[in-house]
C-alpha cells in the first residue's frame, strides 16, 4: 500500500502584482524523500518552498501537508507550522539570543514545553547539528557554517515531518558549507522528508531521489539525479545543467 | 564692594538662598513628579502607539500618522497653553500641573512612537519569516523576537529626546505649577536678588545630569555583538 505523500501541493499560482512567478506548480512528496529544486535565479524556486508553509500566500491551487489542508481558513496555520522546518539562505537566527534560546524559543512559546523540557530538547537538537557545546554563545559568536546548523536545530527541535531548505549553502564561505551538508545527510538518514533549493549539484547527486528543473514559474522536467544530470531530455534543462557544470 | 563681590551677593546670596531653599527643594519635588509622569505616560503611549501602527490597518495607521506629525510640530509651550487657557472654553478646567503633564506627554508619545515604530521596521524581515516559520503568532514575533531587538536600537535616540521633553517641565511655570523654575522665579521677585535662580539650575542640574549618565550607560550596555 502506498502510503500518502507528505506534501501534496497542486496547481499552485502565484502572482505578484502583475508578475506571474508560479505557473500552475504541482509538488509531491512521499515519506522520507528529498526533492532537489534547481533552476536559474527568477525561476519561482524559493517562491515555490514559501508556498508550501505559506510564507508566501498561492494565488490558487492546494497544498496540503501531513494531511493538513494549510489554505483552509479553519486550519491553525501556526499549529501546523511546527511540521514544516523551514531553512533560509540568510539563516535568520535571532540575535539577543544564545543558540540554545534560539532552539528552544518556539519549543516554549509554541509547543507549550516548560523552560525545563525545552532546554533538554534544545541541546538535544544542538548536539544533533553537532554544536552541543555552543549552546551558549550568541550568533555573533559563531561562524555561518555554525549560525547555518544552529537553524537547523531550531527547525528540528519541533519535530517537523518535513523539512525545506531555501538556498541553505548560499550564504558560506565555501570551507563552511560541508559542514551544513553534513548535516542535511545526517537528516536524510534519519528519513526526513525535505524540498531543497540549492545549487550544491554533488549533494543532490548522492543524497537527492529526486531532481526538479524549474524555469520561469514551472517545472520543466523532473527524474532522478542521474538522469536530469546525465540525459535530461529538455533543452532549457540540458542548457542549464551545462552552465552550472562549466563553473 | 569690588566687583567679585557683587557678583558673588548677586548670584550666590547665601541669606537669600538659605531663605528659599526650601521652596527650591519643593520645586523638585513638583518637577521630580511631573517628569516621572510624562515619561510613563509618554513612552507607554509611544509605544503602545507603535505596536498598533505594526498592526498595519490603513485608517488606523493614517490617524497615528497624523496626531504624532501634530505633537512633532506643535511648539510644546503652544500645547500647554491651549490646553489651560483653552479648555475652559469648553468647561473643562485643568489644572498647571494636568495641563503641562497632558502637554508633555503627547509631546513625549509622538516622538516616541516614531523612535519605536524606525525600531520596529529597521527589523530585517527574515526575523519575522524565520519565527513564523516555527509556527510563533505574529504578536509572539512581535514581543518575542522583533521588539527586543528594535528596543536596543531604540534606545540612545530614546534617552536623548526622552531628557529634552523631560526639561520641558520648566515651561509648567507659564500655567503656574510650582516647579524648580517657578518656585525660583518667584522667590527672585520676593527678594531681588536672582541667587533662587543660582539654586534652581543647580537643582536642575542634580535632576538631569544623572539622567544623561543613566542614557550614556544604557547605550553601551545595550549594545551587543552582531
């Protein structure tokens, strides 16, 4: 029996004004699957991951995460937020914040633990991301690889059943971004189900089951790694893969 | 009588100032009073302003828009006294002291709310979508995450308009409040002599210059490591 995907978002619009940036995207994702989202930049990659906890509101169509329909107005988009850690290029941890009030904010304030509870989870998740003994430093004090992990944790720490990283190496020094990656394969591992917009091509190769070409607001060819990197069958893909493998 | 010696009988009388310390002291009361008032009043109106304005309803927002530009532009001597001489008008009798408390405080708040409201909006957006995404309300962003930081920011442009209203207190001896400079203004006409006035910017002085140390440390103790 095949079991219900984790993400089912379908027809998805988005307009901005008069710009069209989303052309009726469809996204499905089962159960301990990572999805690769590749495409030029302007191509509705990071608007597509907005949609699907919706930081970004779909102009139409229907995304439904773990059984929760997150466009009914009935559903508590808070509350279902906490299944859906979301990863930014920028990662966006608090700054008059330790790493371990960053991890535990949301597990207070939201999961409703106690102070108590929280900071066990939190070092859990910090030791996880393989920071357990940073949980006291402030995002000042820590590199972008670090601040990068520390924002995973704060995503992890929530149990989410899926995870979407927006761009999540962009931001690095290049000697910094193995350590993020390390970290995103020890996640896919453990089975996490994740969208991941990025150009770190190798990661995709060996941890993605699954690659989607987008360009201008739609998905232009979907397929193994193997096969969008090796024989993609669409011309804007093959001109793609080619340029980012050139550099 | 030299000169040194006039001046000093002019201005630092010590008969006459020992005669009128009391009523200085007084005075300081009164202002100490006043100045507690209008920076509760002022800032929690500022600032309660602020958050309504993030709120984001447009009539709202043009209504605070328009109030806060009203109190920048107003001279506060000009509020104080349409307040006391005004209102009557309308049967409304406030006292000196209500009328400067009033005055200062809608002074204070319109600032305050432009200071906390620059603080609020210089927040990067990723802040928001980072504890959105987390599953935090917007008003658990907004007290939790985005004001913490806008407050430090906040903070020096806040202490400094903060003294400059407080001072304003000395315009209350136009409405008859008995502060610091009324009660010496007064004490000048009794005995002719302006040594009161030598005690009055003394007393100021006590008042305000710690306060302008207390702004000096907020600012390097709120400072922190980006």
């Amino acid at each position: 029996m095949a079991a219900s995907p984790i993400v089912e978002a379908r027809g998805i619009h988005k307009h901005f004004g008069a710009l069209h940036v989303l052309k009726g995207v469809d996204l499905v994702l089962a159960e301990r699957e990572l999805a690769f989202v590749i495409g030029p930049s302007g191509s509705g990659k990071s608007t597509l991951l907005r949609c699907l906890n919706r930081l970004e509101e779909p102009s139409s169509g229907s995304v439904v995460v773990d059984g929760v329909d997150l466009l009914d107005p009935r559903t508590d988009i808070n509350h279902a937020r906490q299944r859906i850690g979301m990863v930014f290029q920028s990662f966006n941890l608090y700054p008059h914040m330790t790493a371990l009030g960053n991890v535990t904010l949301a597990l207070r304030k939201v999961a409703g633990k106690s102070r108590e509870e929280a900071d066990a989870l939190g070092h859990a998740a910090l030791a996880r991301v393989g920071l357990a003994d940073r949980a006291g430093h402030t995002p000042g004090q820590l590199s972008g690889g670090q601040q990068q992990r520390v924002a995973i944790a704060r995503a992890i720490a929530l149990e989410p059943r899926v995870m979407l990283f927006d761009e999540p190496t962009s931001a690095l020094d290049p000697e910094l971004v193995g350590s993020v990656l390390g970290v995103m394969r020890d996640l896919r591992e453990s089975g996490m189900a994740m969208v991941v917009v990025s150009h770190e091509m190798g990661f995709a190769r060996n941890a993605a089951d699954r690659v989607l070409f987008m360009d201008e607001g739609a998905i232009v060819e979907e397929g193994t790694p193997a096969a969008i990197f090796e024989s993609p069958t669409q011309d804007r893909t093959r001109a793609f893969i080619s340029q980012i493998q050139r550099h | 009588m030299s000169n040194w010696e006039r001046f000093l009988e002019t201005f630092f009388n010590a008969k006459v100032m020992a005669k009128y310390l009391p009523d200085i002291l007084h005075g300081m009361l009164v202002t100490v009073e006043l100045a507690a008032l209008v920076i509760v009043s002022g800032i929690a109106l500022g600032l309660a302003l602020a958050l309504l304005r993030s709120l984001g309803f447009r009539p709202v927002n043009l209504l605070i828009i328009f109030v806060v530009d009203l109190f920048r532009a107003l001279p506060p001597l000009v509020i104080i006294v349409f307040i006391y001489f005004g209102l009557p008008a309308v049967n409304v009798s406030p006292s000196g002291f209500i009328s400067t408390w009033l005055s200062l405080t809608l002074v204070l708040m319109a600032f305050s709310e432009e200071i906390f409201w620059a603080g609020i909006t210089s927040i990067a957006k990723g802040q928001w979508e980072a504890a959105r995404s987390t599953g935090l309300t917007y008003g658990q962003t907004l007290m939790n995450v985005v004001l913490p930081q806008a407050l430090r920011l906040t903070i020096p442009p806040l202490t400094n308009r903060t003294i400059a209203i407080t001072k304003g207190t000395a315009l209350g001896t136009v409405v008859a409040v008995s502060e610091i400079l009324g009660m010496a203004s007064s004490a000048v006409s009794n005995s002719y002599n302006p040594s009161p006035l030598t005690l009055g910017a003394l007393a100021y002085l006590i008042l305000f210059f710690p306060m302008v140390v207390f702004g000096r440390w907020l600012e390097t103790r709120m400072a922190w490591k980006r």
